[in-house]
C-alpha cells in the first residue's frame, strides 16, 4: 500500500471544543510523496520503520498504523496479529500527515488482506477514531474539511500544481504548536484567515497565482515562534519566484507552490544549493489516498 502527504493550502483555527480539538476550516490537497506500508500475518503484531526519520517513529501500540490494524480487527473480528513494515517518504513531524497516511494505508490493506470488502466511507469513518486527518489520507484529491478536520467535502477544482517542499532538521509537535498559538491569542491579537473562499475560488478556475495568494495558515505564527529559521525558507520563496509559500498544518515542512513543473524543478535546485532546509522534495497534486499498489 501506499498514501500521500497531505498540505493544508488554507487552515483557519478556531476555538477550542469541548472534547478538546480546535474546530478547524480546512483545504486539504493529497500530494505526490508517499509513505509505503507492507503487511503480511504474523504470529504477533509487529512495526518496523525504514527510511528518513524513521528512528522518530514509535514501534509499539502506540504507531497509528498498529492502531488502525487493531481497530479494523475489533470492528471484523478478524486476527491483529500482523507485521507492518513502513518506508517513510513522508516527512516525520512535519506537518504533511505522515502518521496518517500510515494509518489509511493499514486500514486500506488490512480490508484487502481479510476480504473485508468495506467501503472508503466505511473505512474513512472508522479512521476518524484514530486522528482527524486519516479521513483524508483515504480519500486523497482536494476536500474541504471542517468539524476537527475529519468532516470532508469535495472540491471542485481543475488543473494540477507542482510543489516544492523544504523539510527542517527537527520536527514540530502538534500539540505545542497549537498549545503556542492559545498562548498568543491570549496576549494579543494574531493574523488570522477569515475563510477559504479564495483558495476554492482559484482550484475552482486552475488558477496557480491566485492559489499563491490565497495560501494561508492559522498556525504559522505559533511554529515560527517556536522554529524562527522557518522565516528564512519562506523569505527565500518570495525572493526564488515561488507563486506563494506558507507552513505545512503544524510544521515545519514549507510548502511552496510554482508555477508549473519546469518553476519548481528550478526552485527545488536553487534551494538545494542554497542549502536551505535538511532536504528539498518536489511533488504535484492532487493525487488519490491510500491504495492497494502490490501483493
């Protein structure tokens, strides 16, 4: 199996809920760089992690992966007793939903392995128990999210986008970087997108400039806050052509749209040699979520 990152091309955050989540108004995008999951049975279940970052990946109950297979088995009654292998391609705690594509790509292949024969609505509900962005990762394109992030609604759009993503040295927590962005907004007043009208209105009409324009993220202040080198990618997308750049979900990966293949093949090398970021990684969108691509 295999399931793309996702970018947040407009996040909004708002207050947070009473089960603890903030609500959130979202556009998601499934982008072309994946984390790959094997799974085979096994007398007991089992994680193993190949790949960048993968030492920052936990191996036991608590790997979304392991917990999406030991879900779907309570809900079919089927044996968790797998050996789940993952490569990551997907940036480690970097904001790009890596854990949940692991998790859709589970959940994808354990309906294969034991003939469950579930439907994605079906699959992308139960995934919704496990964190709000596995709906996504399942059924990949662009969406609408809102509610926690795990209530999906199509997007019309056309066209494709070519991404240049710049991945730091260290990860952010998720937590942290919502627990700093309460902090600010209880000692003052932040930059905060008003809604996702311009971004649909531009997938709506394939239009990669006023995409870049419209690229907002709520959470961006509170993760350079918390990693200011985070200002030097984003200053050198401006200053390298990039049609707009903004810090992915929770960081610190930066997104950076181009205007097309060409721009970002350029882009992607003048930061390389700039040596800006720990890895610069190229991928369009939209692409589908988890799929089933080998036996």
């Amino acid at each position: 199996m295999r399931a793309p990152a996702k970018l947040n091309l407009h996040l909004t955050v708002g207050a947070v809920r009473p089960d603890g989540f903030h609500e959130l108004t979202t556009v998601f995008q499934a982008v072309g760089l994946y984390d790959e999951v094997t799974l085979r049975r096994a007398d007991e279940l089992t994680v193993k992690v190949t790949g960048v970052g993968a030492d920052l990946v936990p191996l036991d109950a608590t790997n979304l992966a392991a917990r999406a297979v030991c879900l779907l088995a309570v809900q079919t009654g089927h044996d968790p007793r797998v050996a789940i292998a993952i490569h990551k391609g997907i940036p480690v705690a970097g904001g790009c939903a890596g854990g949940s594509a692991d998790a859709a790509a589970a959940l994808v292949g354990c309906d294969a392995l034991w003939g469950c024969d579930w439907s994605r609505d079906r699959l992308a509900e139960a995934g919704a128990e496990l964190g709000s962005d596995v709906p996504f990762a399942l059924h990949g394109g662009t969406a609408l999210g809102t509610g926690r992030g795990e209530q999906l609604t199509p997007v019309l759009e056309k066209g494709d986008y070519s991404w240049v993503l710049a991945l730091s040295d260290e990860g952010l927590s998720t937590p942290a970087v919502y627990g700093e962005l309460d902090r600010q907004r209880q000692t003052g007043p932040v930059g905060v997108v008003s809604d996702p009208a311009e971004v649909l209105a531009a997938l709506r009409q394939g239009d990669a400039e006023a995409l870049g324009r419209g690229l907002g993220n709520d959470l961006q202040p509170a993760a350079l806050a918390l990693k200011p080198s985070l200002r030097l990618l984003l200053e050198a997308a401006r200053d390298l052509g990039a049609l707009g750049a903004m810090v992915s979900g929770s960081g610190p990966t930066v997104a950076m749209l181009a205007r097309d293949a060409t721009a970002a093949d350029t882009l992607a090398s003048a930061l390389s040699r700039a040596g800006l970021g720990v890895a610069v990684r190229r991928a369009d969108g939209p692409v589908a979520g988890a799929r089933v691509v080998g036996h």
